[in-house]
C-alpha cells in the first residue's frame, strides 16, 4: 500500500511540473512572461517627420512660420523650470554661433508661463539665434511635437527633421561610414 501511495505522489508531483512547465512556455509565446520592450515616446519629431504649420514673433519682432523656414535650420527648446534644459544653453549658444546662416537659421523656443522667468535666458540666447518665448503646449510645440527639455532639431526649408534629439551631438553626430568615405 505504501508503495500505491508513493506511486501516485511521484505521478502527481510530475503532472505539477509538467503543467507549470506548459504553463510558462505558453505565457512566454504570448509575451505575459519576461522582459516587456518600453515603448517610449520620441521627446520631439523624428527623422523623415514634418512640422506641423506654425507662426510666432520673436522676442526681436521678426516673424517666424513654417513658410519662411531656412535651407537648414537649428531649433532648440528650452523650459526655465528644467534644470537639465538651463545646463544645456551655454552649449548649444556655443554651438549656434558657428551655425551657418546666423540668427535667421537659429530658432531657440522658452517654453514658460512667466516672461519674467524667460528673460535671463533670452538675453542668452538672443545673440545667436531667434528667440520666441510661449507658454506650454504653445503654437511652436504643437508644431514639433515636444514632450519634454531640452530637445533640438535640425530641419531643411519644406520643415522635414533631418535630425533631433535631446542632446546637440545626437543631431550633429556622423555615422562612421561617412568618416571614412
């Protein structure tokens, strides 16, 4: 009798783990098990993406639109609130005054709802490139689809994204097939 006892603990302790066994391969094919991919959303359109219409005066009074859009053109986005985004301007200031074309091919955005708050930075900023302050979800972020600061974008005349990221050397970055041609 022990032996029948023995018996059916071994066949049921089997059937356990086989049906854990099947149990997790099963959730495994239909992805409920393990490492899921974060699907995170882009902080700024992407390459090959266009910018949506938009029209915005700069602090100096020249309008901007999608229309006048240069042959390339840098645009950055920057928040006061955002500590990483103030960190990041005397960078991109450096690098916007090397930029071809100048004020007219530079567009830096403040997003913030208290001018005052904007103004340190607009005297930054003012130098080297057109400088529109708007409050958050403005014309301008609507238009590039922004989530987040700081974020930069290199674009041609038609408003295509040739390049963006949250880092200026993500957008100026040479693939190394290039360097060696």
């Amino acid at each position: 009798m022990q032996y029948v006892a023995a018996l059916i603990g071994m066949m049921w302790v089997a059937h356990l783990g086989v049906t854990l066994a099947l149990v997790r391969r099963v959730r495994r094919l239909t992805g409920l098990i393990g490492p899921r991919p974060v699907l995170q959303r882009p902080m700024i359109l992407e390459e090959d993406e266009t910018v949506g219409p938009f029209h915005a005066v700069t602090t100096a009074g020249r309008t901007v639109s999608r229309e006048l859009l240069p042959e390339v053109g840098l645009t950055a986005f920057f928040s006061p609130i955002c500590p990483e985004a103030v960190e990041r301007i005397p960078g991109f200031v450096a690098t916007a005054g090397r930029f071809p074309g100048g004020t007219d091919a530079v567009l830096a955005v403040i997003v913030s709802e208290e001018p005052d708050a904007a103004e340190p930075y607009v005297r930054m900023l003012e130098p080297v490139a057109g400088v529109v302050v708007e409050p958050e979800r403005g014309e301008l972020s609507r238009a590039f689809k922004t989530r987040g600061f700081p974020v930069f974008a290199l674009l041609d005349a038609t408003g295509r994204i040739m390049a963006s990221g949250e880092r200026l050397d993500q957008i100026f970055e040479i693939p190394e097939e290039s360097r060696t041609r």
